[in-house]
C-alpha cells in the first residue's frame, strides 16, 4: 500500500511537471536519460566535439536498433567550458535537475575530479571515457573509466623514449595547475630513472601560461636528448614553437593530451617529427573498428579520433551494463560496470577491474605533416 501510495506520488510530481510517464529515477516508460558533459567550447573544445560525436554516432546506431531494453536513448549535455568549476555545475544540474540515468565524462581529469564527488553523492554511475588521472576513479564507487591510466601512459612514454628514441636524458615541463599535467610527469620520470635514465630539467608552469621561454632557456641549458611535455594541445603548440625559436631541436614527446585536429595547425611546423600516444588506432585491421571508422566518415566526413572512438564506446559499455543489470537500477547498472569482462569495443577489448579502471594498450604516433603516423603500440606487460 506505502509502495503503491509512492508510485502515486511519484507519478503526481511527474504529470504536474508535464514529462510524461516518469516511472524511475532517470528513464520513462520510452526512453532513458543519459548525461553527458565535455567540453564543447574554451582551451580543449576538440576534446568535446569529438567525443560527443562519437556518442551521438553510438546513441544513433543504438537507437535505430530499438534502444537499450526497449526504451530509446535520450542525451543531456552540458558543455563544461573548459573548466574545473563547470564540471562540478554540470554535474549537480545533471543529477538534480535531469536526474539522469548515468553520466558519461569527462574527458580532462581535473574536470573529472570535480565532477565525480556529485554523482557519487547522488548514486548515478558516472564513466570517463577518457580521464587517465589515476585518482579519478578513486573518488567513489559509482565512477569508472574506460581507458588507461596515467602510471601506464607516462611509465610508456619514458620506454618509448628510452629504447625507440635513444633518449639518455630527459627534460619534463609539466602545467603545475594541472592533476593531468602533474601525475603524468611523474609517473614519466620515475619509470625513466628505474630505466637508468636522468631527468636533467623538470619546469613548471602555471595555468593560463603562453611564455614558456624562461623554462624553455633553463631546459636547453641541460642538453636533453627528449622533452616530455605532458599537457593539452594548445600549451604542446606553443612550447614546441618556442623550443625551436630558441634552438632546442631535440623531439618532443606527449601523451594523449596532444590529440587534437588543432595540434599541428597551432604548432605551425614546429612539431613535426613529434611524437604522442593515444588510445585508439584507425588503421586496425578489426572488423568492428572498420565498421565504426566508416560509418563515423559517412556521418562527419572525417577520420575519428581517439576521443570519438572512446566517446563512442562508452555509449555501448552504458547499454552492456544496464542489459546485464537486467533492469533500469542504478544500483544495479553500477554492480553490472564493477563486472565488466571482455568488453569488445574499437579501443580494444577490455575488462573493468577491482579499481574501476581499464587496462589497455597505448599507440605511439608520430607527427607528419598533417599526419599522426602510426608507429607502434605498447602493453602494459611491456612496462610494468
Ligand atoms: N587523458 C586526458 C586527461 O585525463 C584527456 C584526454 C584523453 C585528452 C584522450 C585527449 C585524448 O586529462
């Protein structure tokens, strides 16, 4: 009677509010909300253009195949600007006001770690598709991720540098500002060193920064044989100009940060040569990734980066989960995402293990012309 009393209720609140027939907490008797928030516009706008096509190509498919249990999926976003202090707004709007299902984002970290102590607090789900930040995930048992994390990427990025790249001495120049930028460059020096490398230089900066020459003069005064810089494309585009400006012509290498189709246009010649990891190869052989790299063409007109490729398969980790849950639960989709085994996405097959996290593989590219060329891909077995 109590039970039947709050269906009423809830059903009161629903008609009063003019959205039709609400039956549970993020989903009607149609359709399921599902949150997403990245960035679409300020200093990593890429970041959420990409990925939010990637999902809305997924959602598409998905929906044209008669949704997930029958109800069709319904997408809230909200641009997160950018900024840390956006993610959080977003957040509280996605799980008060929409009170969506589950919330898929963000892609910077720092915009992940506001974001995720709201959702945990509400119970919804909330999976990055590409935050590597280890300490994402540690915010709460509703958050997960699907890609690698930031020990592996920054541990594969001093092997690449030590045995590809011949580097004997490294320089780090890290966005003090930045969890990304901060964790990154350590796990890069630590797994250098217990490489029987030096790191010869490590700068900083602070956020906002678009001089770099002070730390550019102390880094070339060091003689590096490789600059790691673990940032975001626009800081990557203008450190490398000011790298040659100044006659510091050794490589520079990135992680996942640099991907972006604004990166060499910015650089404007200065970082061809480069080289950078990511999460995703479109040259895959893979039938699956195939099919996704031309459909995702037909759609936009271009190749998809990794970004779309992960916005894309979080949408398809989302409906695994609420089918294996077997119900529209929150509670129980989040049990579901803790058992995730063999997931086959177009960024590999993947499990999610005890932290929330995924292990995966990183491709190195190297830059040429306009081109990110494919050069090889590391384990985590390699360096661990
Ligand atoms: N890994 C970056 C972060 O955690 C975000 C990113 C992922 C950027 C993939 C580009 C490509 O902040």
């Amino acid at each position: 009677m109590r039970k039947a009393l709050g269906v009423l209720a809830l059903m009161a609140v629903a008609l009063a509010a003019g959205c039709g027939t609400k039956i549970g907490p993020g989903f009607d008797d149609k359709e399921v909300n599902l949150g997403l928030f990245v960035s679409t516009s300020g200093e990593i706008a890429t970041f959420g253009e990409d990925t939010k096509k990637g999902v809305e190509l997924a959602i598409e498919e998905i929906n044209a195949a008669g949704g997930i249990k029958g109800k069709k999926i319904k997408l809230t976003h909200y641009d997160t600007a950018s900024k840390p202090e956006e993610g959080k707004a977003a957040a509280t709007k996605l799980a008060t006001q929409d009170g969506v299902f589950v919330a898929m984002g963000a892609v910077a970290s720092g915009i992940s770690l506001a974001a995720a102590p709201e959702f945990q607090k509400y119970g919804i789900p909330m999976i990055s598709p590409s935050s590597t930040n280890p300490t994402v995930t540690e915010q709460g048992n509703y958050i997960f991720r699907i890609c690698y994390l930031d020990d592996f990427q920054g541990a594969a990025c001093a092997v690449f540098a030590m045995n590809d790249l011949k580097a004997k001495k490294a320089a780090i120049l890290q966005n003090q500002d930045d969890a990304y930028s901060t964790g990154l460059a350590d796990f890069f020096e630590a797994r250098f060193k217990k490489a029987g490398g030096t790191v010869v230089a490590k700068e900083s900066y602070k956020k906002g920064t678009t001089d770099f020459n002070t730390q550019v003069t102390n880094i070339k005064a060091k003689s590096p044989d490789v600059v790691f810089l673990p940032c975001y494309y626009n800081d990557a585009a203008l450190i490398a100009q000011q790298c040659r400006a100044q006659g510091l012509n050794v490589p520079l290498l990135g992680g996942d940060g640099w991907e972006s189709d604004k990166l060499v246009p910015n650089a404007k010649g200065a970082l061809e040569g480069c080289y950078f990891g990511n999460h995703y190869a479109e040259a895959d052989e893979n039938a699956r990734v195939k099919a996704f790299v031309e459909a995702y063409r037909k759609k936009y007109g271009n190749a998809p980066s990794s970004l779309a490729a992960l916005g894309y398969d979080v949408v398809y980790v989302v409906k695994k989960a609420i089918e294996d849950a077997g119900e529209f639960d929150r509670a129980k989709v989040r049990d579901a995402l803790a058992k995730l085994k063999g997931f086959e996405g177009v960024t590999g097959k993947f499990d999610i293990d005890e932290r929330r996290d995924a292990r995966k593989s990183i491709s190195m590219l190297k830059i040429e012309g306009e081109k990110f060329k494919f050069v090889r891909q590391i384990n985590p077995s390699e360096v661990e």
